[in-house]
C-alpha cells in the first residue's frame, strides 16, 4: 500500500525536524518546506494527503497560504492542521474560518498531534491510513485500542499500549530510551528515562505468556526495537 503522504510547512527548523521523525516512524511519506511560497509552489506540483501547516512563514504567511489553497478547486478539499503560538480564540476561530481542518497551538504534545493526524486522515482518507497494525501473531487495533496475540486477547494499560503501538509502527528500527519518551510520552512531560524500562518490563509480562516469544529486543546501550519475526534475544 501507498505510504500517506504528510508536507509539513515550518520554519522553525528543530520543531520541522521533530514532527518529521515521528511521523516518518508512524509511517508516513513526509515533504517539507520552510517558506510559504516555496510551499505553494510545491503543492502545485504535488498535494500531499494532509498538510501541517505554521501561521507565522516568511514569503507567505500560513494563513494565507490555507486561504488560496481554499480557493482552487484541485485543494479545497486538502486536509490542513494549523499550527500556532496565538492561542486566542478569536485567533482559532479566524484560523478555522479560512479552512484549516484543526487548530493545534504552541507549545503541544506531539503524540496528541499524531492522534489528531490520524482522526482527520481517518475521516477524510480511511484507505490510507491503516487501523490495524499486524506483526507476527500480535494483532493492535488503533480504533478500539484492543491487542490480540494469537487467540488471547492481552489487556494493556494506556501506556503500555501507546509504547507497543510505538514500536509495532517499525519493526526492527531500534529507539533510544530518550526517542521512546518524546514518541509516547511527549517532549512537554518530564518523564525520567528509567520509567521506559518500567513501562517495557509491564508490556513484556502482559504479551509474553508460556513459551511465546519475545518480540522486543533489549539492545545494550542503546534501548528497545520491536522484531516482527519475534527471535529470541
């Protein structure tokens, strides 16, 4: 299947660099571009299925760039998040007003980002974006947020589902204990790193039972990696 394509327009280069890894390690194709006229130029070219979208560009504010993109019959329909520091209402109600999708403000949560992605990807594109995550004879249903492995249904607390969610999105790539908290938990929460080990040692006992191997891979020094052909480590 086609890879959901995501363009994320910010010229804030640390935070364009953020929200490029995590939604490349939920597995989406992601473009980007750091000015708004360059972004336009590219979305001639090319409309993505969803665009992330700063207020405040150079070359051509966010703003206006949702309004044009409105006013063309080939993007009207293009989903767009709005991204921004005005937190005022009468700010969101004007950002909603010219076409953005939803309104996401400074500073946010990225996992709470990558939820509101996929509601609206789910909404206005359902065939792109998959709500069944499938590896070996472990079953994860985003929708109903319920986990099958083999015939026994596994009963996960929030954060242990969020983290086997996580990983299940790319299997084998290995994350560091500090990529697993700004994935799951969020850059905004303190979390200390030895919380990942707690959090992973819970997942392990709740999906491994009897002989069932273990899917995830301990990686000395460097953190945890889901394999999908489960080999024992």
């Amino acid at each position: 299947m086609t890879l959901p394509q995501v363009m994320i327009v910010e010229d804030e280069e640390p935070l364009q660099l953020v929200l490029r890894y995590n939604l490349e390690a939920e597995g989406y194709a992601v473009d980007s571009a750091m000015r708004g006229d360059e972004a336009e130029i590219k979305l001639q070219e090319n409309l993505p299925d969803l665009l992330i979208l700063d207020w405040m560009l150079p070359g051509l504010s966010g703003i206006e760039l949702c309004r044009r993109l409105r006013s063309r019959p080939q993007s009207e329909n293009l989903p767009i998040i709005m991204l921004t520091a005005r937190g005022e209402e009468t700010e969101r109600i004007r950002g909603l007003a010219t076409g953005a999708d939803d309104y996401v403000v400074k500073p946010f949560s990225t996992p709470e980002l990558m939820a509101r992605v996929r509601a609206i990807l789910r909404r206005s594109k359902p065939a792109v974006v998959s709500t069944m995550l499938k590896a070996g004879d472990i079953e994860l249903d985003r929708t109903t947020h319920r986990v099958r492995r083999a015939t026994r249904e596994v009963h996960l607390g929030p954060t242990e589902f969020r983290l086997l969610e996580f990983l299940m999105q790319s299997p084998g790539r290995v994350f560091s204990r500090e990529q697993l908290l700004d994935g799951v938990w969020g850059r905004d929460v303190y979390v200390d790193e030895r919380t990942v080990d707690v959090h992973v040692g819970r997942l392990r006992k709740a999906i491994n039972r009897g002989k069932a191997k273990d899917p995830i891979r301990t990686v000395r020094g460097a953190g945890y990696a889901f394999n999908d052909q489960f080999h024992i480590h």
